[in-house]
C-alpha cells in the first residue's frame, strides 16, 4: 500500500497483480463529500480494487479532514491501496483527469467524483457489465435523491436499452442520441429502474448521450482514443472534458449506461462555476477547421 503526498509523484511499481480496476477520484476543495465517496467504496467487496485520489484543494488536502482520513484507514485496512496524490497548479478539469489516467495500471479504471456515493455492489455491477458487454465504457449516472417524488416522463422518454451488442456511435449536438441527456437528470433513472420491475442482481444497459460522475472505462480503450490529452488545447477554466473523451471512446468501442444506477449524487454546489467554454466545441470546431 501507499500513500504519498507530491504534484508529480505517480504510483509506484509492483502493485498487487490481482487488482482489477484503478478508482480515480479527482477532488477540490470537498473534504466532507470525499469523506462519503470514500466511504461508498469501503462498502464495496469485489472485484479487487485500488484507490488513487488528486487533491487540488486550495488549502490543507481533503484526505486530511478526520472523517476522510478514517475512511483512508478503513480501506487500507480492507486490503485496498490507497495512494494520495496534490496535482498543482491547476491547469483544467480535463489536465487533472489525464493526470489520475496516467497513474493507472489497471485493466478497468473508474473515474468516480468526489460528490457521489456508491451503494454495495455497485462496483462489481459495472465491472461484471464491463465485461460482459465488451465495449469501451459502462456507466451509473448518480441520482439525486431529493427528487424521488419529482416524476419528468418528458426526459425519460428517450430511454432506449441496448439489444444485443453495444456498438460504436457518433454523437454530436444536434445529431441522433444528443437528445437522450436529459435521461440524467434529477431521479429520472431511479424510477425507470422501478417501472422496469428489475429483479435483485438484474442490470439493463442502455444507450447514452454521455455519463458524468462514475465511469467504468477499459483503460486500454480510453487510452487509445486519446484519454484527456485534449486538455492541451483548452483553456485552464472549462467543462465538459468528460463529455468529449466518452464521445471520442464512442466512436470507437461504443458505451453503455447501466441500470440501475447505485450512484447517488450527493448534490453538493458545483466547484465547476464557470462553463463557458465547453471542451467539445472547441476541440471538435478545431478538429472541423
């Protein structure tokens, strides 16, 4: 196990051969929602996995908070390498991700946020999906639970299930499935799950715009269509990074979202207060240039 505090420090080698999937939480300023996240992956058993967190908080690190620092514990003490990384100066949403991606070794990386807690099971769910379906990416879109009595069937009407294999897709503003977003908001997954009478163990995957959150990638997948080296090209204040690498993967290997979702979104204020610059129009507008 290990836990090292650096900007530039990776992990570092002979990590266990059995873990199976790298968690990578990037955080910022969010001591007690880091506390929650992590303690959602406490509660998880199988498969083995290994923790990585990117603090770029402007004062003392969010692992350094004593409820956050419990969890550390708990997870050490369950087995799971915990490492702890400071990334700065910031350079962008998207420069961070590349950087978490870079410290991966793991054939399965789950980009998990800072705000989201995941309920027992939900790793293996995503990684047993992950698997079964063979495509680039598997995702659980974190639900807000403030809105269980909040019904949108206007947004939940473009729900559409994969059948058969996960293929590749194209999607772009304007085009086929860009309209599918909506899907995420609010509680809309939580209740399709109980209007689909999902059995216990039972997972439905889906057709998405993109997931935001908790994302489950082959690492070798995300690798080749690029990762988050686009971050080059944009400006330090910007959104949608994720956004625009999923597509990237899309178009390539194809992405799924899961049903149910056992992520749930803690729905603390944004830290991402200015999205003015959206990372697929200006990559996308230069890549068409």
């Amino acid at each position: 196990m290990s836990r090292r505090s650096s900007e530039q420090w990776a992990r570092p080698a002979g990590m266990p051969g059995e873990v199976a999937v790298d968690v990578l939480v990037p955080t910022c300023n969010r001591p007690a929602e880091l506390a929650v996240t992590l303690a959602g992956l406490a509660g998880q058993t199988d498969p083995a996995f290994a923790v990585v967190i990117s603090d770029q908080s402007t004062g003392d690190p969010g692992w350094e908070h004593p409820a956050a620092a419990a969890m550390v514990r708990v997870l050490e003490a369950q087995g799971r390498p915990v490492t702890l990384l400071r990334h700065l100066p910031r350079r962008g949403l998207a420069e961070h991700r590349q950087f978490l991606l870079e410290q991966s070794t793991a054939d399965q990386c789950l980009f998990l946020d800072d705000d989201v807690w995941l309920e027992p099971g939900a790793l293996a769910r995503l990684s047993g999906a992950l698997d079964e379906l063979a495509c680039g990416f598997v995702g659980m879109a974190p639900q807000g639970l403030s809105y269980l009595n909040d019904r949108r069937p206007e947004q939940t009407a473009n729900f559409e299930a994969w059948e058969g294999q996960v293929s590749a897709e194209r999607i772009r503003p304007g085009a086929p499935g860009f309209d599918r977003w909506p899907l995420h908001s609010a509680a809309n997954l939580s209740h399709l799950s109980a209007e689909l009478s999902l059995r216990p163990g039972q997972w439905v995957p889906y057709r998405v715009a993109w997931l935001g959150g908790c994302v489950l990638y082959r690492r070798e997948a995300l690798n080749d269509a690029g990762g988050f080296t686009f971050w080059a090209d944009l400006p330090a204040d910007h959104a949608g990074e994720d956004v625009l690498a999923q597509w990237q993967v899309m178009e390539r290997f194809g992405g799924a979202g899961i049903l149910p979702s056992g992520a749930v979104h803690l729905e603390s204020p944004t830290t991402v207060t200015d999205r003015r610059v959206e990372a697929y129009d200006v990559v996308l507008n230069r890549e068409s240039a």
